[in-house]
C-alpha cells in the first residue's frame, strides 16, 4: 500500500519546507509514504527548497497553467508512480500534515472513497463574516447538485483512493474542489469527512482575486458541471418559465373566448401571439435538454473507455522495471519528474528516428486497438521502448483469440518500435 501526498506549488518557497517536514512518513497500515509536488511555473526557490527537504518527486508545468491544471497533473504523476492513495495539500502550509494518517483512514478500511478534511468554517475565527457565509451557500448549492452529504465544499485537504483517481477528470482551469465533488456524487463515489484544524494564512490568496470574482467563478463551475451530467433536468429548469408564461397567455386568451366568444379575436389577439411564441421557445429550450441528454449517454460511455485506458496503461507501466527510467530522472537519491524536458527532446529523437512502415490496424479490434492508439501515442512523444510495451496487450490479445495474423502484425511493430528506441537513445 503506497500513499503519494502531492502538493501544487507556485512561488511558495517560504512555506513549503514546512509542508514537507509536517507529513508523516510512517502510517498505520501503509508500506510506503512519498511526497510529490507540481511546480506550476513557480519564479522563487519553491523546488530547491523542496529538494533540500526531501521531497520525493517532482513535476514540472512551462509556466503557470493554474491550481486546476496542476491538481489534474498531480493525479496522473501519482497515479503513474503506483500510488494506492492520493493525497491533496496545499503548499501554504494551512493544512495540518500530521492530519494525514486520519484523512487516508476510511480509503484504508474501505469506508470511502474521497475523504474531505472538514475545516468546519463557521468555526474558523480569521475567516470573515462574509467568506463563512458564502462558504455555508456554496457548500449547500453543492450538496444539491451532487446529490452528496458535503460539509466543507472548497476544502483543499483531501484523499482519494485510486479507483477515484482515475475516475475523475477536471475540466475547469480555476479550480478542481466543486468539479471533482459534483463528478463524484453523479458516479457513486463515496465521500467521508475528517474535522481539521487549520492554520491563518498570512499571505494574500492567489486563486480568490476578490469575493465576487470566486463567487463567480465557482458558481460557472457548479453550473456548468451539473449541467454536464444533468443536461435534461438542467434544459427543462431552463424551459420551464417560457412554457409556464406561454400557458397562461394561452389561457388567458381561451378564458376570455368562452366567457364571450365574439369579443375576443381582436382584443387578445395579443395573447395567442405572445403566449405561442412563449410555449415554442419552450419546447425547443427542451428539445435542446433532450438532444443534450442523448449527447451525455455518450459522453459516459466516453468516460468510460477513458476509465479503462487509464487502467490499462497502469496495469501495463505496472510491471516494467523501465517505468521508472521513463518518468524519473535522478537528483542524488531522489526521482524527480520532468516531464517538460521529455516533451522538449521528443522533436529531435522523432528527427532522429527511422521512417515508419506501414501498418494494418483493421484485423485488431477491442482492447488490441486501445494499446495500439497508446503505443502511436509514446511514440508520438518518442518513447519508443514505452511503445513496444503497449503492444504487448495487443499481442497477446490476438493470440488470445486465436489469430496468428494479427499477433504477427503486432509483434513486429513492437519490434520495429524496440529498434527504433536503442537507435535514438
């Protein structure tokens, strides 16, 4: 069992050594503890200082791409790394570490799935009266549109077990605690909550640039999230008014005509128009929610098939020794990852690479056509070796279903992918 605590890091070199002394690295019921952070274009000496107090790993982004961006590319490092559970901190040192082995408690037996740090913010003395409020309205809009029993809605201090890592997927660029609630609650993930006590953070707040500017922000968040994965419920909310107007015009005109029919073509004549126009725009305001709910029947298969690459592709980095040499880079005893430079060198080994024969994907099919669009992509990157890997699912799934043609096409384009590594490296 492996926990990873990974922590988003812009310019926060006056905290993060302390960060990194407060986590623990020894937890009840886990093998391994290891820390990760993701520089998000930091200026300071936020990853030196990390260094020189043993951080395990390192991710780097070219320029700062946001706490959203940065929380998604901490998963997908973690979860790379063989990570059990991942745990989320932030780098300004308001979060207790020595909380960790609490927060990861209910993931260890089986409880939950998401474990949220409670910061219990009524209670919190150096939030003002106005952040507590909008806090308690957030958190309450939350529970209604994930359908989930939350009590501490934009709480950083989190731990998700794998099968919840891989599952979620942020879309927003501002901020990942609504998003990821909202995607939990509609895909049945457990949520359970551990009370923290926080620490006042002196420095000024680099994601709210103001209260209306959050307010703002989170609330086309919510909106757009739940209208996602609620397209129907979320158009027939939309619809409702215009059908609702549209009626009473319609009934207004159909009272007056039977209480006297000749006096009532012309005198609400207003009536039918308006009322009409009113009830199409409804029906088409609807139309839209039903179209859009067909739409969100493919979008979950989508997430779906996402669901298993991303399992597939662990399950085939799992057992290569060569995993390590691809993602990590040494700095004396400890693995960094850098994955700018790799995505910097991957122009010139593609120059440097032999031209590409000709394949035939069509005899492969299912799970073979999976590992075959991840091998082309590490190769796109120039991970070549990483490319010969992929295949092996492909190979093996051909031989599998009893067609040597196909495990023969698969076989020698790993071996060309093999050759073209050791020509490259």
């Amino acid at each position: 069992m492996k926990v990873i605590v990974q922590i988003p890091v812009f310019n926060e070199e006056e905290t993060i050594g302390a960060v990194l002394d407060a986590i623990p690295r020894e937890i009840p019921g886990v093998d391994r503890v290891e820390t990760l952070i993701v520089d998000d274009g930091s200026t300071d000496r936020s990853v030196e200082v990390a260094l020189a107090h043993g951080v395990d790993h390192v991710v780097r982004h070219i320029g700062n791409k946001g706490l959203a961006v940065a929380f998604q590319t901490g998963l997908d490092a973690c979860l790379r790394l063989g990570a059990d559970i991942i745990v989320n901190t932030d780098g300004d040192d308001q979060y207790p570490g020595e909380a960790i082995p609490e927060l990861v408690r209910p993931i260890l037996e089986g409880k939950a799935d998401i474990v949220i740090g409670d910061r219990r913010p009524q209670q919190v003395r150096h939030f003002s009266w106005t952040k507590r409020l909008l806090q308690a309205l957030g958190t309450w809009v939350v529970r209604l549109t994930s359908g989930t029993v939350v009590r501490d809605a934009p709480s950083g201090f989190r731990a998700y077990s794998k099968e919840a890592a891989l599952r979620l997927n942020v879309i927003s660029h501002y901020s990942y605690t609504v998003e990821t609630l909202i995607q939990a609650g509609k895909k049945a993930l457990v949520i359970a909550h551990v009370p923290v006590q926080i620490r006042e953070v002196r420095r000024k707040s680099r994601l709210m640039k103001g209260m209306w500017h959050f307010v703002k922000r989170q609330g086309a968040t919510i909106l757009r999230t739940y209208a996602l994965y609620e397209p129907l419920r979320t158009f027939f909310y939309l619809a409702l008014p215009f059908a609702l107007t549209g009626m009473v015009l319609l009934g207004r005109f159909l009272y007056f005509y039977v209480q006297n029919p000749g006096s009532t073509q012309g005198r609400y004549l207003q009536s039918v128009i308006i009322g009409g126009s009113f009830l199409l725009i409804g029906f088409l305001v609807f139309l839209f929610g039903v179209l859009s709910d067909m739409m969100a029947g493919t979008r979950r298969l989508i997430e779906e098939a996402l669901y298993r690459v991303r399992r597939l592709e662990l399950a085939l980095e799992g057992g290569s020794q060569s995993r390590r040499h691809d993602l990590a880079q040494g700095v004396g005893h400890q693995p960094v990852l850098l994955e700018q430079e790799a995505t910097k060198e991957a122009p010139s080994r593609q120059s440097q690479a032999p031209r590409e024969p000709p394949r035939d994907d069509s005899e492969l099919a299912g799970l073979a056509q999976i590992s075959i669009g991840l091998a082309r992509l590490a190769a796109a990157r120039g991970e070549y070796r990483r490319a010969a890997e992929r295949l092996q699912v492909a190979i093996d799934y051909a031989r599998r279903r009893g067609d040597p043609a196909a495990a023969a096409l698969a076989a020698e384009q790993a071996e060309w992918y093999r050759k073209a590594g050791e020509q490259t490296s």
